[in-house]
C-alpha cells in the first residue's frame, strides 16, 4: 500500500490507526492453496486470534476458509461472521467443560487437549467426535514465549500418553476423528515442522477412523527486508507428498489442515501514529508516539521487530531515533533506529501490524483502542470506530458506598 494512500487514511481516520490490505491476505491465502496444489485434502483454518475483525473473518469465509478458534467467544464471531458451524475448529487450551458444552451448543469441531477432559466429554458426550492436540516434545518458534510444544509446555497430551487416550476412549466409547498438533509461532526451519509432523503421522496410525491431521500453525513471514521466511512453496510440495504417502499407508484419504494466522494478515497490516513529541537527551533521540504498548505490544512483550517508516518524510535525511510510546512505564517501539528526520506532528506507519496486534491491544492508562480500516479494491471501509469514553466505563458500576 503507498505511503500517501496510507498518510490520506490517517488524515481521513485520525490516528492511532490499523489499516489492512484485504488483497495482500487473498494473495497470502492463495498462495497457500496454490503450494499444496489446490490439493482436496487441504483445509485452512484461519487463526482467529491473529486479527478477529469480524470484516476480516467474512473475507476468510468468502476464500473457503474455515477458523481456528481457542475460545467460545471466537466461535461466536465466526457464526457471526456466517461460518457453518462445522467450519470453525475449537481448539482451546485448559477451558472449562462448561465451555465445551457451549461449543459443542454451536456445533462446532472439538478438539481436548488434555486426559481429564476427554474422558469427562467422552462420558458427557460418547457420540461426539473429538480431535485430540498432542504434544510432540518439538522446540519450534521463535522465542520462548511462543513456543509451546516442548515437553515443558502446558499444551496438548504428551505423545507418550496415547495408550492412556484408547484407554479412555475405550470405556467412554469416543470416536477420535483428528489428530491435532500446534508447536509454536514464526517457525522458520521447515525441518522441524515436518519433525512435529512425523510424531502425528506415527499417532495418527493407532487411531482407525480419522477424517483430518491438523498440523497447526507457525509459518514465519518476514518482518524487514532480508528477512527470512517459510518458504510455502517447497513447505506445500513436501508436506503434500508425505501426506500422501501416508493416506496410502492408512488406507483412506483424509484431510490435511493447518492454522495459519501470520502468514494469512501479519503483512496486511499497516499501524499508523502521529508524532506528539521529539526529544533530544544525551544518548539518543526520543519520538514519542500517540500510542504505546496498549496498542501494539510486541516489540515491549516479544522483542519482535516493526519496520517503521517516517511517512510524512519518507525522502528526509536518516537519523537514529528511539521510538517510544505515551505509556507511563517503558514502551519501547524501537531502538536508535534509523528513520527520516521526524518532526513533531509527523506519521510513522508500522509494518507487519496485522497479526496479534489489535488483538492484542488493551485500555491500559485508559486509552481508546484504535479504529481499524479495511482497503478492497482501492475503497477504504471503517471497520472499527475508535472507542470513546463510553467504551471504557461501559461496564462500571458507580455504586454508593460511604467511602
Ligand atoms: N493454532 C493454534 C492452536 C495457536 O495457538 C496459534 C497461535 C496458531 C494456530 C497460529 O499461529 P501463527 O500461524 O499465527 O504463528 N502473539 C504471538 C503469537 C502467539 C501465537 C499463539 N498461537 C506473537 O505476536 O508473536
């Protein structure tokens, strides 16, 4: 997207703004379809977490998508958003069978991903299907906080309890028809995801009647420029033919999903925000921005990476500034990087802002979120008004105490 476009939106919307590419998550979404050969197999689930507009969702739907979803209020926006309810994966971690029960309400596909569960769903629930998440023991992702299918991680059943599982489902009477693994975020080494791989392939064979492996998310997209990514194409030609292979051993086709979330909207989002003040100190440069880690927390939380560009100065003479936020605690966006001279009032655009940024985004300090804009085809359509302060005493309740 240009950088006047992107300057107009800020201009028209106010900042801080999330403004995203409708067409650069088609392409992404094509392009994964297009390394797995359009194979039938292939089923895409969308991690709704990544970026839960509903605008956003209806676009996935609209490619044939389905969603990945971890909490019940995420299988909501998706009926709402007009998923059938088989389309949308439940796919939570350590949640209430209350919560189970309210998915299972919705008709959407379960998936446990500890013992006491599933026998507690199999005895509630012996004719529902259920997919089991299990936990390879992989190192995958990025950084520690993101990795989560190690032998030390809360997630999934460990890969050595599937004699516990048939024990269960041998009373319960359940019907296991998915085998279900996510390792970890920005997993660049394709090696290790088909490591991950290999431990379902082995599980998938004890278990006779199943329609889907699920092999998660993690793709890792590219942040600046240089920047390695997964490489789709070789991953989907690869991936293909060892799932192939291995509906030939089962005796049965079934399908092949994954979940992505960054690679699908990390690259869609643009985040711009305005300059409120520039401040020379002995050892670097401050821009402080109308925005902090209420907005966009992953540089402060995962020391992630955000090119930013000065787009109200792109041709102007670099220097190096620290960009911080207006949080009052540090919110550092980042470090003495280079960028064109910045200028009070000026608008920095922030890259990759799709994935887990507004969905990360809090009140803290009492700020407004942000408003968010979609661009299809050239137009631009809010899809997201900027909170007031209505938003954030909404749910107060001024009572009378005699403090
Ligand atoms: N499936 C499940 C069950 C997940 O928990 C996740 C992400 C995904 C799929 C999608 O992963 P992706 O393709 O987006 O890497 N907030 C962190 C990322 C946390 C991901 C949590 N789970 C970040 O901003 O880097």
């Amino acid at each position: 997207m240009n950088r006047e476009y992107l300057f107009a939106l800020a201009n028209k919307y106010g900042s801080p703004l999330y403004v995203y590419d409708a067409e650069k998550i088609i392409s992404q979404y094509r392009s994964m379809e297009n390394a797995f050969q359009a194979s039938k197999k292939l089923k895409i689930n969308y991690a709704t977490k990544a970026l839960s507009n509903i605008s956003v969702l209806k676009l996935i739907n609209s490619l044939g998508g389905n969603l990945d979803c971890v909490s019940i209020q995420e299988v909501k926006l998706g009926l709402k958003a007009g998923f059938e309810p088989h389309r949308l994966s439940f796919t939570p971690s350590g949640v209430s069978i209350g919560e189970l029960d309210k998915a299972v309400a919705y008709g959407a596909r379960i998936t446990l991903d500890s013992l006491s569960i599933l026998q507690e769903f199999g005895e509630k629930y012996p004719k529902i299907p259920v997919s089991i998440r299990i936990n390879p023991h992989i190192m995958a992702g990025g950084n520690k906080k993101i990795s989560v299918g190690h032998v030390a991680s809360k997630f999934g059943i460990s890969k050595d309890h599937i004699p516990e599982v048939k024990k269960i489902i041998g009373k319960t009477g359940t019907r296991i028809d998915g085998i279900h693994k996510h390792t970890g975020s920005d997993i660049l080494d394709i090696d290790v995801f088909l490591r991950g791989s290999e431990v379902l392939f082995t599980i998938a064979k004890e278990f006779e009647d199943l329609d889907f492996i699920d092999f998660g998310g993690g793709f890792k997209v590219a942040y600046k420029e240089g920047d390695p990514s997964t490489n789709m194409q070789d991953f989907g030609n690869i991936m293909t033919r060892r799932f192939d292979k291995f509906c030939e051993a089962y005796g049965k086709d079934i399908s092949m999903a994954f979940e992505p979330g960054k690679f699908l909207v990390s690259e869609c989002g643009y985040f711009l925000a305005k300059v409120n003040v520039v401040k020379p100190n002995s050892k670097t440069i401050f821009a402080g921005i109308d925005s902090g880690l209420n907005h966009l927390i992953r540089p402060m939380y995962y020391g992630a990476y955000h090119h930013i560009e000065n787009i109200s100065n792109p041709k102007g003479e670099e220097k190096k500034y620290t960009v911080v936020g207006y949080i009052c605690e540090n919110d550092t966006f980042a470090e003495n990087r280079p960028i064109p001279e910045i200028s009070q009032g000026d608008v920095l655009c922030f890259r990759n802002a799709g994935a887990y940024c507004f969905s990360m985004a809090s009140n803290y300090n009492s700020r407004y979120r942000p408003a968010e804009v979609l661009v299809y085809k050239n137009k631009d359509y809010l899809i997201r008004e900027r909170e007031v302060f209505d938003d954030l005493i909404k749910h107060q309740i001024e009572v009378d105490i005699e403090f």
